[in-house]
C-alpha cells in the first residue's frame, strides 16, 4: 500500500486578517506552508504529496515543497471540494487499498511522532482513522443570543485534529456520497461516519493546533521553539 498526502491550502484564511493567506505568514522565519510539508516529509519521505492550491494563488513558491514525487491541484471552493480535486487528480495512479492522509496547511505543529502513529492506525483500522484530542473545557451550547442554554456533557467528546487517514477507495466513496446527499462536512471522517463506519480516535498533542486566528501565530511559533524537533 503506497502513502499519499493531500494537503489542503486552498483557502483565503479571512479570520486570521492579514495581506495575504494564513498558510503564507511566517511562523519562526518560515512561511507556515513550510513548516507544515517539512514536518510531513521528515515523517514519510516517500510519501507522494498532493498539494491543493487557489488557482489564482501568486504567493506560492515550489522551493518550499520538500518531496520529490509531488502535484499541484487545484482547490475547490470549500476545504472538501480542495481535497475531492486531489482525490480526482491521482485517480489514475492510486490503487483503492492505497492510505491516504489529510492534512491541514494550517497545522504546522504536528509531529513526526504523532504523524508516523496515526499512519499505524490508519493502516490497521478498516474504517480508517484521525488524531483528536479529548475536550478539557466544560462546554456550554449557547440560545443563539449570547446566554447559556445547555451544558454538554463533555465525557467523550473530542477535537478532531489532522491528519486524517483512510483507504483511498474508501475516501473517494465517502466524499461522492456526502456530496450526491448534500451532507455538509468539515473532515473526512464525518463524510465516512456518514457511510454508518466507525474510524478511530488516535489521541494526539493538544499542541497540534490549526492556525486560525491572529493570535494563535505567537502561540505555534513558542510551541515550535519548545518541541525542538
Ligand atoms: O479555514 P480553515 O482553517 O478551516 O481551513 C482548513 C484547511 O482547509 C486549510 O488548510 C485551508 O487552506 C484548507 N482549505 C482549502 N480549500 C478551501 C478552504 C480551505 O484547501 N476552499
């Protein structure tokens, strides 16, 4: 079973405010996009990469992609039309018993250790599988007008981080039939629970965040500098 990466960077990052995409801020003197593919390919080196570009992208540069086997494809309008395109784009190369990981650009943090155990798990698990990371915080669910309605009782309840890793037949099939039943999703594990499967949590580092906001940049450069990988 070969390995293929797909790695979502198609998007604009409109919350994070800034003059360009998240994915080309710098995190620690590198462009995050940098930082991330250096992660992935100090995992698996001889993975092949699929890497989800805006068409209209001006501010990507190749020498940051460290792989040797690799393609640019183009992102759709949402996360999941940017990773159905790269499913499309490899369909005449990828055996259906292939893995394939997701991975978020915006998830620079992830590391090798944690990348090289959720590939493990995916290999074993026939539904596939996803890091996640088990909810701290009490939740609340709000009324729609700032007050609290409900308290969620977070036993059970986790983050789903990236990568998220599965079959290649499987993924593409869980992506058509979410999109031919109009189900909207915003991982790949929620479009192959969508098939009634059950992939696996693989409890990953909470340190594993995705880039969102202003602030998180500080905060992913301070949890780079103290994993020292
Ligand atoms: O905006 P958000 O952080 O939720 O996006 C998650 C990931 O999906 C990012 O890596 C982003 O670049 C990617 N994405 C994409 N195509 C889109 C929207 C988001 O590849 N149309």
């Amino acid at each position: 079973r070969r390995l293929w990466l797909i790695v979502p960077a198609a998007g604009q990052g409109r919350r994070m405010g800034a003059d360009r995409p998240k994915q080309y801020l710098e995190l620690a003197g590198r462009p995050i996009l940098a930082r991330t593919l250096a992660r992935l390919h100090r995992a698996f080196p001889e993975a092949r990469l699929c890497l989800c570009l805006d068409p209209d992208d001006a501010w990507f540069d190749p020498r940051w992609v460290p792989f040797a086997d690799w393609r640019r494809t183009p992102g759709g309008a949402e996360r999941v039309d940017s990773v159905s395109g790269a499913l499309a784009a490899i369909a005449s190369e990828a055996d259906v018993d292939d893995l394939v990981l997701v991975h978020d650009v915006a998830r620079p943090c992830v590391t090798v250790d944690d990348l090289r155990r959720l590939r493990d798990a995916a290999l074993a698990a026939p539904a596939g599988a996803i890091l996640a990371a088990p909810v701290a915080d009490t939740m609340k669910r709000d009324d729609g007008r700032g007050r609290i309605r409900a308290t969620e009782p977070r036993d059970g309840l986790w983050h789903a981080l990236t990568p998220q890793g599965f079959g290649y037949g499987l993924l593409c099939r869980a992506l058509e039939t979410a999109r031919a039943q109009g189900v909207a999703i915003t991982d790949e594990a929620s479009a192959v629970e969508a098939l009634g499967l059950a992939p696996r949590l693989v409890s990953g580092r909470r340190d594993n965040l995705k880039v969102t906001h202003p602030d998180d940049l500080g905060l992913a450069g301070w949890i780079l500098a103290a994993q020292d990988e």
